[in-house]
C-alpha cells in the first residue's frame, strides 16, 4: 500500500497554485500599482474613505513587509501577495483535512483556485481581500476543529483586516449550537468582534459614507446586461460573476444535502444567503471580490457533494 501524502508533499503544488493565480491577479488588473502607491499609504496615515479606513492589518503588515526588507514597493505587493494565497491554501488543506484525505485537501483548494478569478474584476485591487480569505478560511478550520483561543485570535486578526470577519461569529455560532456554554463562546467571540469594530471607528475617527447602493445594484444587474449586446458584454457582465461563482457549487450541495455536516449547513443555508443579501445591499456587486470569504463555505460543500469523507464527523 503506497504511503498516504502529507501537507509537505502537496506543498510544491500549492506553492504553483499561489503563483498561478498571483500572476493572474497582477497582470489582469489596469491599475495594480495604486493598491499600494495609494490605498495603503492612506490606510496608514489614516486618511482613506470609509470603510477602507478601517481595514488596517493588510496595509500594516504590507508596509512592514516593505520597510523591514528594504524592498521595492512593486517587490513587497508581489511576494505579500503570493503569501497570502499560500496562506489560504494552507489554511485551506487543515480545514478539508476535518473530513477528507490530502487528496480531497488539495482538490478544495483546487475548487476555490478555480473560482478566485471571477473576483479579479476591481483594476486596483484591495489589499485585504487575499488576506480576508486565509483568514475566514482559517477562522473556519478552528471553528470546526473547537479551538476556541485560535479562533478567538484568528476572529480579532480577521476583524482589523475586514468587517465580514462577523460571518465567522455565525459559523461557529452554528457549530458550537445553543448549548449554555456553547451560548458563552460565541458570545465572547461576538463582544470581541464587536469590541474592535467599535474600537477602530473610535481610534480612526468616525466617518460616514454612502452604504446604500441597492438601487445602483438593481440596475446593475438588470439593466446592463441587455445594454451590454449593444456595448461592453465583457465589462458589464461583471455584476453576475459573483452568481456564476456561487450557484453551481450551492446547486451541488443542495442536491447532497443530506449528507452535508453542519459547517456547510450553517455556512451555505444561513450564512451565505444573508452576506448576498449584505452584498447587494451595502456593496458592489460589480466588484464580486467581496463575496471571496465564502469560497471555503462553498468548497467543503462541493468536497461532500462528490466524494466519501474520511471521517464521520458530522461537524
């Protein structure tokens, strides 16, 4: 019987992916040099529009990374860039690794590779989103694995990178379920959350702006596809990317059902309707990157929608 891999021999493979889609998102952007010749020197000297003002862990460690190595700028995104992605796929193989074998790690990483690129539609690209996605991916596999202090601290990174970091609080809400002292954790996971979000809007100063974009939405995704035969099909179907990411993976998993542990229940029964319904509300579906954080949600669902897990755990 051949010896079963481990993570360091699907290492090199994740270290190919990383660069893969690390190229992609480089060359496929307009404007990739504004994310940090202006988005980040604002972020740190606390001048940028609401809310990035308050996404403060990318643009710090970014900036460290730059000062530390003595490195060009262009150098430091690139490599902080490439850590991310890597990050996330490690993060990514100790959450599959709850249920399935290497094998069915790697292809979950595989899945969100595949649909990663649908996001790479904004021309300056954000810091925080390849960070958001180890994070929530790894906020997930401590969830799932009831390691409350990683989680706690994986919940307070995830929260000075991005606001989202709340969807974590429901999933291990989902996973602890109503129990007086599951009841407890989820509480000081939510005040913890609650407590940074707060504490950042205070340090930074309180600054207002538009959230509402429902209408522009709307109009968006209704009304510029039928312009678009007249005009820009590629650009203006921009605002779907984010259907086209999701619904095959949810089709998947709604067929299985039955046979989906609760992670992937709370994660895409509950969790994932009410960010879309987040999403459309306050965001831009035009920039579909901000549905990144349910990408590890929708893979583990595939995973169990296509293969016999290992364990039995119904977590």
């Amino acid at each position: 019987m051949r010896p079963r891999p481990g993570f360091l021999v699907v290492l090199p493979l994740y270290l190919a992916m990383a660069m893969a889609l690390g190229f992609v998102d480089q060359y496929v952007r307009g404007r990739a040099s504004e994310a940090f010749t202006k988005h980040v020197p604002a972020v740190m000297a606390g001048q940028a529009e609401p809310p990035a003002r308050y996404r403060v862990l990318a643009p710090a460690i970014y900036d460290w990374m730059t000062r530390a190595t003595g490195s060009q700028p262009e150098n430091s995104w690139l490599v902080f860039r490439f850590l991310c992605l890597l990050g996330a796929f490690a993060a990514g193989h100790l959450l599959y690794r709850t249920w399935f074998s290497t094998g069915g790690a790697v292809a979950g990483n595989a899945f969100v590779a595949a649909l990663l690129p649908l996001t790479f539609t904004n021309p300056a690209g954000h810091p925080d989103t390849f960070t958001e996605l180890l994070l929530f991916t790894l906020g997930c596999a401590c969830a799932v694995r009831r390691w409350m202090w990683p989680f706690l601290v994986t919940l307070a990174l995830a929260t000075l990178n991005r606001e989202t970091a709340f969807l974590l609080v429901l999933v291990y809400a989902g996973i602890e379920g109503l129990s007086a002292r599951g009841l407890r954790k989820v509480a000081a996971a939510a005040i913890l959350w609650g407590v940074i979000y707060a504490g950042l809007r205070w340090k930074l100063g309180y600054a207002s702006y538009e959230a509402w974009q429902f209408g522009n939405n709307l109009t968006r995704l209704f009304q510029w596809p039928v312009q678009a035969w007249q005009r820009d099909l590629f650009y203006r179907g921009y605002g779907w990317f984010f259907v086209v990411m999701l619904a095959g993976p949810v089709f998947l998993i709604a067929r299985t059902w039955a046979a989906q542990p609760r992670f992937v229940r709370v994660g895409v029964g509950i969790v994932l309707p009410l960010f879309v319904v987040i999403g459309v509300t306050f965001s831009s579906v035009m920039e579909p990157r901000i549905f990144t954080p349910l990408l590890p949600l929708v893979a583990t669902g595939m995973l169990f929608g296509l293969f016999a897990p290992e364990s039995n755990s119904r977590v």
